[in-house]
C-alpha cells in the first residue's frame, strides 16, 4: 500500500495505524466502547480486517474459539491449519458455512493446510489462534511470534517451565499482541472478586483455597494402525515416539473430549488444565500475577497401570512471599476462596463451559459469587481504590488489542506465571516432599531432583526455541 506521498508501507503498519486514528475519532465522540459493533461503524473493509488463521481444529477450536473470533467483524478467519488431514477439512467447512450463512450467498475463501510452518510464512496472515495439544503450544508461539503473527492461545502457556520462560521472551521481543486463553479474566465475577480482596474488603488475606475437577485413570489400550489422515510423528512433536492407540490423541469419529488430556507425556493433567484458569484467578487478586509461591509441599496419587497416567487425587500447599497461604485440590468446590482476617469471598464459573465436554461438576444452586457477608459482595468499589482493567469478551478484548496495539488482559508474562506455578506444584507430586522456589531465578534452590524436572528432553526436529 501506499501513503499520500507515494512510500510504500506494510499491510500490517497500515492495520495498526488505521485502527489508532479510528480509536482517537471514537474517543473524540464519547469514550471507549470494548468493541466497536457493525451496527455503528458498518462492515470492516477488507484493510482494516484482521486476517486470522486457526492452528488446531479440533472440539476447543470448533466450539470455542473459532466462534469466540468469528462474530467479531473484524475479524477474517482465512485459514485453518491441522495435521490431522480429516479435521482441517471439516474445519474449512465449518467456517465456508458460518461466513456463507452470514453472508446470505456461497463463501469459499478459507485455506487448508497441514503444516503450521508452511501457514505462518502467509504473509496475508497477520494473527493465529492455537488450539493445539499442550505439548506444542510452546513450539507453535515461538514459531508465529518470530513470524511476526499476533497470538491467541489456549491455556497453559507451555509443557515445562523452562518452555513457558522462552515463548514469554520470545513473545516479548517480538511486539506481537498475545493473548492466554484464560476468559476467566474476562468474567464479571471473577474480575470483580479481584477487586474486593485488592481493595481489603475480607481485611488482610491469609488463605487461597482452589478447587480443582479430576481426572479418572483408564485401562492398558492395545497398538492401532496409524489413521492415513493423522500424520502422527508430527502431533508427538517434541516428545517422545510411542505407538499409536486412539485414546491416546484425539477421537477418530467425532469431538469429544481427547485422550491426550489424560497423558503425562502432553501434559500434567488438572493442575495445568484448570489449574492455569483458577491459579491464574488468584494471582489476579493476591497481586502476584509476575511471581510465584516460595516454598511447595504436598501429595498426589497416580495411576499404577493403564494408559492415562496424570494425577489423580491431590492436594498441594504453597507459600508466598506476601505470606499468603494457597492450598490446591481436587477434594474442594470447583473454584477459588479467600480467606481473610474480615471474612471470605468464594468465586466460581458457574454453570458456564467452554465445551459441552468440560469435566464441569453439577454447579446447579452454587453462585458464581458468594461471601461470608453479602454486604461485601454488594459494596461499590470507589474512585479511588483498585480498579482492575475490564473486559467482556475475552477473543473481543485480543481483537480490540491489536487493532489499538496495546496489551490484552491476560498477557504472555502473566500466562507464563499461572502456569509455571502449576508446574510448581506438579513438581511437588513427583518428588514427594517439600521444595523452595526462587520465582525470580526460576529454579529450585539446592534441589538437583526437582531442577531436572524444569524441562523435558526434545525430540528432533519439533524443538522449541
């Protein structure tokens, strides 16, 4: 494109500064909206739209994220990209169709591929959403930070600590806007409770109860031919090769809940699963969002045979600098609890799932905000105490982000502390006794067993960094 004196600029300069100029005239006419509606400005022209590709089209893409981007205008979702051959079709489908419903005629702009590396030197592409297995979240956001792509990503921000410390650096020094899938941040309640504990309303703060789902263990599954769809080398990625068996990637036949989940080597199960939403919570309000507990103890069962090896029951304690206690587990109400010296505030989803497949237990009668008083619930946060940033949407508030090149509400900093404290306690539950953590640093101190445990052997060539 070009400027009025006949330089060329970039397409994404031209998105950015675009979105600036727009963002000045609105606040000349009466303040923020979160995100501007069609119905006020009318369709986005094709300039100003924020190209986005989906990497990873499976039940969270489909159901979550995809439709979390799409209603947004400005937003164009021009790509999706899987390895698995028979769900990057499907999700092609998905989008044509939602695009030739919204349109009122036949839509059939979305590319397909099969490689991320290949879809990340589209330089059309200027965003991509990863809804990948945990294990090659970190991998893919270092590639597409590098490739100057903006970032939404599901939670957790990576598989080891020292993986989650490289994509948060990356990310940093690229400028690229990044986005942690943790929509927590982006709910009335949640927000809100962080609030009243920052502004003292349970008095000084002692203790932080999280509560977590479970996972059950499962039985030994036998060898299976490798789908001619699935090109399964790249989906173990970094770790190690094992024979395939379907329970232990992804259903074959529709979009329930993936097995993968259940695997150590993916993933460390609940504790990074909803231990990244609910831990990520209570930093938010205990002010820790760029630190992390100081000493760890606890314990965890694991299964002894069967496929699915992650923890099973648990329960974890920390410390923090600030001397609040945090206690992790299983056996308590899905959700988080503050206890402080003038009550407490207890904050949960709800009913609310992101998929229909959540491990979600039956929430019916419980409020997504109670307290030990109501009147602490029901006071007004003043001028001038803490005011947290708000956001209604959580895809809408990374949309609005990288049109105003500013930072999103759950930034990659913050995503790598929720779940390095998560891997934390996860490291706790394999050594079996207590540990001291140097946040800063981000080491065990004097304590090789657990070091060893801060990343994982990588195997050629799917390596990150």
């Amino acid at each position: 494109m070009k400027t009025e004196n006949g330089s060329m600029i970039s397409r994404r300069k031209f998105l950015q500064s675009s979105a600036k100029a727009a963002a000045l005239t609105t606040f000349a006419l009466g303040g923020f909206p979160s995100i501007v509606p069609a119905s006020v400005f009318g369709k986005y022209a094709p300039s100003k739209r924020i190209n986005v590709a989906a990497i990873g089209n499976g039940r969270i893409s489909r159901v979550h994220d995809l439709p979390g981007v799409w209603k947004f205008d400005q937003a164009n979702i021009m790509a999706v990209c899987d390895l698995d051959t028979k769900r990057a079709e499907e999700g092609k489908q998905l989008v044509n169709e939602y695009y030739s419903k919204k349109n009122g005629k036949p839509y059939d702009g979305v590319t397909v591929y099969h490689d991320y590396r290949e879809l990340l030197r589209n330089k059309d592409i200027d965003a991509v959403i990863i809804s990948t297995p945990d294990h090659s979240h970190a991998m893919i956001a270092v590639a597409a930070a590098r490739a100057g792509k903006h970032i939404y990503m599901q939670k957790p921000a990576s598989l080891t600590i020292s993986e989650g410390r490289t994509v948060s650096d990356v990310v940093q020094k690229s400028g690229v806007i990044f986005q942690i899938g943790s929509q927590q941040r982006s709910s009335t309640q949640f927000r809100y409770a962080a609030e009243l504990v920052r502004n003292g309303r349970i008095g000084q703060l002692k203790t932080v109860s999280v509560g977590l789902p479970g996972d059950p263990s499962g039985d030994e599954e036998p060898e299976m031919p490798i789908p001619k769809n699935l090109n399964y080398d790249m989906w173990l990625g970094s770790t190690p090769s094992v024979y395939y068996t379907e329970k232990r990637v992804h259903p074959q036949g529709d979009y329930n809940r993936p097995g993968w989940l259940r695997c150590e080597q993916f993933g460390s199960g609940m504790i990074t699963g909803w231990g990244s939403h609910h831990i990520d919570s209570a930093h938010w309000a205990m002010d820790t969002e760029h630190t992390g507990p100081i000493e760890v103890w606890g314990k965890a069962e694991f299964p002894t045979k069967g496929l699915w090896d992650v923890h099973g029951i648990f329960r974890t304690e920390a410390m923090y600098a600030n001397g609040v206690k945090m206690i992790v587990s299983n056996e308590l109400p899905n959700g988080v609890k503050f206890e402080g010296t003038e009550g407490w505030i207890f904050v949960t989803r709800g009913a609310y799932q992101a998929t229909a497949s959540d491990p979600v237990p039956d929430a019916q009668g419980v409020k997504p905000l109670d307290a030990s008083d109501l009147k602490i619930i029901k006071s007004e946060i003043g001028k001038n105490e803490i005011h947290l940033p708000i956001s209604t949407d959580h895809h809408g508030n990374w949309l609005e982000s990288i049109q105003e090149n500013k930072q999103p509400i759950a930034p990659v900093e913050v995503a790598h502390r929720s779940c390095s404290a998560c891997l934390v306690h996860h490291a706790v539950m394999k050594v079996k006794r207590k540990v001291y953590w140097d946040p800063a640093k981000e080491k065990f101190t004097n304590d090789d067993e657990a070091n060893r445990l801060l990343a994982r052997a990588q195997r050629a060539p799917y390596l990150v960094g």
